[in-house]
C-alpha cells in the first residue's frame, strides 16, 4: 500500500468514526452489539457516496469497534499471543517483541489525539487517572497484562504506553525444560527443595523470564499449603494451590491518600496465617519485611528481584534493606544469610533465549561476607543457526540438607554425580 493510499484509508477511518460519534448518544452506556449497529448502519449509509467494497467493509468495522472499546491499532498486538511486548513512543512509533526479538509493528496511530484516548481509556478501566498534573501511572488491563503509562511533558516525543502481556495459561516447569531453559534435573531438585521448605530468591534482568520462572516453582507447592502472594501488579496464575489469597498494591489517589504498599502487605500477610508467602518482587525497604517473614517460620516462601547475578542480588538485597531500617551492616548480612537458601539467577543470552544461569546454595558468612555454594551453572558449548548451544551443568552437592531430611526425603533418594559422591 503506498502512502498516499494509507493517508486515504486513515481519512476515511477518521471521517466514519466521526459520523458515528455524531449518531451515538454519549452520555448514554451502550452494548457491544448496539455499538456493531451503529457502525454497520454508518457503513452501509456512507458506501452510497464513498466507494467502500465489500472487504473495506469488514476491515472498518473491526478497526472501529477497536477505536471505541478496544485499544485501536494495538488491538491486533494484544491478540497475537506470540507478542510479548507492545512499546508505543508516541503515535508514530510503536514497536514490539515477538519471540524474543524487538520489532516495528507495521501500524500506527491516527493522531496523537487517538492514541491519548486510548490512554485514557486504559487509565480509566482501572479507576486511574492520568493526565499533565499526574504523567505517570501503572495498570493492569482485563488480560492481566501490565501497562505503564508516561504523557508529555515527562515523555518529550509524545505518550509513552508499555504493555507486558503474559499467556494465558501459566508456563509450567516441563515447558521450560522442553525449551532447554532449565535441564530436568536441575528443575527436579528445585522441586525437591520447594516442597521441603526452602526459601527461594529467583532474581534476573528486565525481561529474563523473573514473574514465568516464579510461578512454575510455585506448581510444586503441596496444594494443602496457604498461600499469600503479594504483587505491585497481580500476575501470578497459581492453579493447582486451593487456599490462596491475592493480594495487591494500591497507588495513592490525587491527594496522595489511601495508598498501600508492599511493606503493608506483607506485614498484614503475617497475620493471615501463611505456610508459604510469595512476593512478586522486592526492589525497596520492603526486602527487611520479606527477610523476616522468611525468618518468622514461613518457610517454603518465594520473592523475585533485579540483578546481574546472584552475587549482585545480595549486595542489592543489602542496599534495599538498609533502605528501610539503619542497621550493622552485619547483621543485615545475617538476616540475608538465614532467611534465603537458594537464589537461581536467570539471564538472557546473545540469541534472546532465556536460561537458567546458575542455581546458587547461600552457605552462611564467613570473614564478614556471605558465601555461595553453586550448585548449577550454565556451560556454553557453542552456536548453531544462530542459536546458543549450552547446558545447565551440575558443579556441587547441597550442603544443607536439614530442611530435606525433616520433610522426609532419605539421602537414598537423591541421585550419585559420576564421580560417585552424593548430591542432591
């Protein structure tokens, strides 16, 4: 389609979706089905005197009933399951990521003006408002994904709206071996260790797969477990787990009032009688709560971070805590060292695959400085047809074994290395 041809077909969209706002009673809540009425009425009334075929036809009556009750041009995105990630910088540029990689989506906006409607839109399903006073806001659409939302003047080239989209049904453990993004033993101990109580840290960059991982670690949950998960965003699926309550974060209102945080929840989690508590992620002085219900009996509970490694995830989990609470710098490191026993640290590699990097046993302190004991690492072998040909290489045996032994799994249970020697 050449420019001249999409600028028609663009003045043409406006134009009709003008002529059935012009009909439509706007103060008045419609169906989805009246709304189909109105346009269809338009369309067969307009063809009369604009040459609109039979095709065209269909085409402008799903793109406008996405303008009025759907997000527009981003509709085709938010149904195409292969994309993960929608990217709007402003009306003309939208990109997204599919499969990995990072793309331009083929349309745009009309206007700016369409694309803030859109906004408002979003903004206002969830009971937010957004707008030059208050730029910046995080929502949840009906799907579950997340949207952040930045208007000018904070965004200089024009709204900014990202969407993470997540599938529909939650990504089991089995996938992520099928995928190679973990080895079946590796995801066979973690099964082992989450029904035995231990404590695990699953950290990572943007996009490495963090929330998937969480929640398939979660599906080895004994189902008689109760489970609180507390997210800023509510985007667990937890199916097989029957007494679950789901708690959520607040943002404050334009008076700064009735927000609630992570810290709060958290804190009123204890009181709600927990075996086990999720926390989505931890990124401030909300990391001293998750420590000390992680150090209160709840044994078994799961959280997610930011870093760079597992190495980096404990100089951060330092940071945050002192964030909240000016303590010795030792005994945060005590705190960290008895609440958290295993941390699995997730990375992206050159080809976008996501993979388990390590698998890490925190064994204790010693000359002031937390230790690691890695269990699993991932060995690259290669590349073929541009893919990164690697696995998750088993390096040491489990140190701490209480947990296991008191949930009643036998040292004969556990699998010999190939040297002979022990490991879980």
């Amino acid at each position: 389609m050449s420019d001249d041809q999409k600028k028609q077909k663009d003045e043409l969209k406006e134009y009709l979706y003008h002529k059935i706002v012009e009909k439509m009673d706007m103060t008045v809540s419609i169906s989805d089905e009246q709304l189909l009425d109105f346009i269809d009425e338009i369309l067969v009334k307009e063809s009369k005197n604009k040459y609109i075929t039979l095709p065209m036809k269909y085409r402008y009556r799903q793109e406008l009933f996405d303008s009025f009750r759907r997000l527009d041009v981003l509709s085709e995105a938010m149904d195409d399951e292969s994309i993960t990630e929608i990217m709007v910088n402003g009306a003309n540029h939208i990109f997204i990521e599919k499969e990995g990689r990072i793309q331009k989506f083929h349309k745009v906006f009309s206007s700016e003006e369409k694309l803030e409607d859109v906004i408002q839109q979003i903004a206002s399903r969830v009971n937010r408002r957004v707008n030059e006073a208050s730029p910046m806001v995080d929502a949840r659409l009906e799907d579950g994904s997340r949207v952040n939302i930045v208007l000018p003047p904070i965004a200089l080239d024009g709204p900014s709206v990202t969407i993470r989209r997540f599938s529909k049904e939650p990504i089991r453990m089995e996938q992520l071996v099928l995928w190679n993004s973990i080895s079946q033993e590796a995801a066979s101990d973690l099964e082992s260790l989450v029904k035995s109580g231990y404590n695990i840290f699953v950290c990572g960059g943007t996009g490495s797969g963090k929330t998937t991982f969480l929640g398939a670690l979660a599906e080895f949950i004994p189902s008689d477990d109760r489970v609180i998960t507390i997210e800023d965003s509510a985007e667990l699926k937890l199916v097989n787990i029957k007494n679950i309550v789901r708690l959520e974060t607040r943002a404050a209102n334009l008076d700064g009032k009735y927000e609630v945080t992570i810290r709060q929840l958290i804190r009123n989690a204890l009181r709600m009688r927990p075996t086990r508590i999720i926390i989505g992620e931890v990124r401030g002085a909300e990391a001293l709560d998750m420590l000390q219900a992680m150090n209160t009996g709840h044994d078994g509970s799961l959280s997610t971070g930011h870093a760079n490694s597992s190495e980096d995830m404990i100089s951060r989990l330092e940071t945050m805590v002192l964030m909240g609470m000016e303590l010795p710098l030792g005994a945060v490191r005590g705190q960290i060292a008895s609440a958290i026993d295993i941390i699995v640290y997730l990375g992206r590699l050159r080809d976008k695959s996501r993979h388990v990097i390590c698998i890490d046993e925190v064994d204790g302190i010693k000359d002031g400085t937390i230790m690691l004991n890695h269990l699993y690492c991932w060995q690259e072998e290669g590349e073929r047809d541009g893919k990164v040909i690697g696995k998750l290489i088993r390096v040491q045996p489990l140190k701490h074994r209480e947990k296991l032994k008191a949930a009643g799994y036998q040292l004969s249970d556990i699998y010999n290395d190939s040297d002979g020697n022990t490991a879980l």
